[in-house]
C-alpha cells in the first residue's frame, strides 16, 4: 500500500498540470485494477490543487509532518482523545498509537483502537485484500459510526467532571 501512495506522489509531483496529474492518475488506478469509478474518485482526490501543493513543498512528507505533529502534540498540554480505526488503511494504529502515547502528557488523554472501523470511522466489510478494501469504502453509506460518537461522548463526559 505505501508503494501504491509512494507511486500517486511521484505523479502528482511530476505532473505539469492538473489536468495531466487527473489523466495520469486515473491511468495509474485503471492499471491497478481498481475500477473506473474508483480511478475517477482516486485522481479527483489526489489532485486538488492544496495536495499537490502540500506534496510539491517537501521531499519527505512523511517526515516533515511527523515532525510538525509531534511539536504540536507535545506544545499541548490539555486533554487528547486519539482514535485510530482497526481497519485503517491510511494510518495504522500498531505503528502510530505507541508514539501517541509517549507525546500525550495529560492524565486525561487517551489513545484507542476501534476495531472494525477505518479511517474515517466507518465500518469496514471484512476483505482480505487492502484495494478492495478501499474501493468499498466508496460505497459505506455511514458516515461516522455510533460507537465512535459513543467513545467520544463518554470520554467527554469522563473529562468533564
């Protein structure tokens, strides 16, 4: 999956123009085998005018935002709630959630995991394969799981008192 994401940025980034990035984009997706609408929505996404600019300012994405992240994180002192979804293709839990965790200082933040869930906290059909995965994601009618708001909403109220 990170060669797939690694594959879209060097597209994006070499491109001239918009347009060339969505043609380019969506040929890379159709080769992939993910399907035409799939490819549609693909390049759509990863062509807005603030990715390519965000992916054109840095050489390492990845490093450069954990840096920024982590400085943030760690200049906050108040209450943190990190969510991540079991299913998340984009950021995974086994990797981020022990970092989280040494940056949260405050005795009221919290780090979890919610199975079944993704990244936008919706839920995942089970599939073995991570781009079918993602091209069901298109489809969840769901737009945010009740047992995600229920976390959040215990969590406040827990921190409230």
């Amino acid at each position: 999956m990170r060669d797939d994401l690694t594959k879209v940025i060097d597209i994006v980034v070499s491109s001239k123009t918009l347009e060339e990035s969505k043609g380019r984009l969506e040929k890379f997706a159709l080769n992939e085998a993910v399907g035409i609408i799939a490819a549609k929505r693909i390049s759509a996404a990863y062509s807005a005018p603030w990715i390519v600019s965000e992916l054109e300012s840095s050489n390492n994405i990845y490093e450069k935002t954990d840096e920024k992240i982590s400085a943030l994180i760690k200049a906050y002192d108040g209450p943190v709630l990190a969510l991540y979804g079991e299913t998340d293709l984009l950021v995974s839990a086994k990797i981020e959630m022990p970092v989280i965790k040494t940056l949260l200082t405050n005795s009221q933040s919290r780090a979890i995991v919610l199975p079944g869930l993704n990244h936008f906290m919706q839920p995942v059909p089970q599939t073995k394969e991570p781009r079918q995965a993602i091209i069901e994601a298109c489809d969840i009618e769901t737009t945010f799981d009740p047992k995600a708001l229920k976390v959040i909403g215990d969590w406040l109220a827990a921190i409230g008192k």
